[in-house]
C-alpha cells in the first residue's frame, strides 16, 4: 500500500470520527438536558426573592412553562 493512500484513509477516518463524536455528544445533551433542566421550581423561587419579589406559585408555574416550551421549541430548531 502507499503511503499517501494510509495518510489520505487516516486523514478520512479522523474526519468521520470528529463528525461522529460530535453528533453523539450533541444528542447525549440535548437528552441530558431535557431529563434534567438547569433551572427548577426551587431556584426560580429563589432568583425571584432575592430580585425583591414575592414569588407566587401561579407565577412560578407560568415562568417554568415559558421556560419549558422555549426549550422544546429550541430543540425542534435544532433538529
């Protein structure tokens, strides 16, 4: 075998494994993310008290289901 034909299948096999590893990373986020949100109910509460404001759980439900359908709509975007 020459050896620019071994250079060119590595160069390829680098390639598909970049292209590869980067689309199996992106799904295991996208997974994990959606089985674990970055922000709950209790850090919402949180962020609202220390903004000064009495934190309602009407309020809380609306700010988590805006959050939630913003998420969903973003990976939709992104599929």
């Amino acid at each position: 075998m020459a050896i620019w034909l071994a250079v060119i299948l590595i160069v390829i096999a680098l390639i598909i494994g970049l292209v590869g590893g980067f689309f199996l990373a992106r799904k295991y986020m996208m997974d994990y993310f959606k089985k674990n949100p970055p922000i709950n109910e209790e850090m919402l509460r949180m962020m609202m008290m220390q903004m000064g404001q009495k934190p309602s759980q009407k309020k809380i439900n609306q700010m988590m289901t805006m959050m939630n359908k913003n998420m969903d709509s973003n990976m939709k975007k992104s599929k």
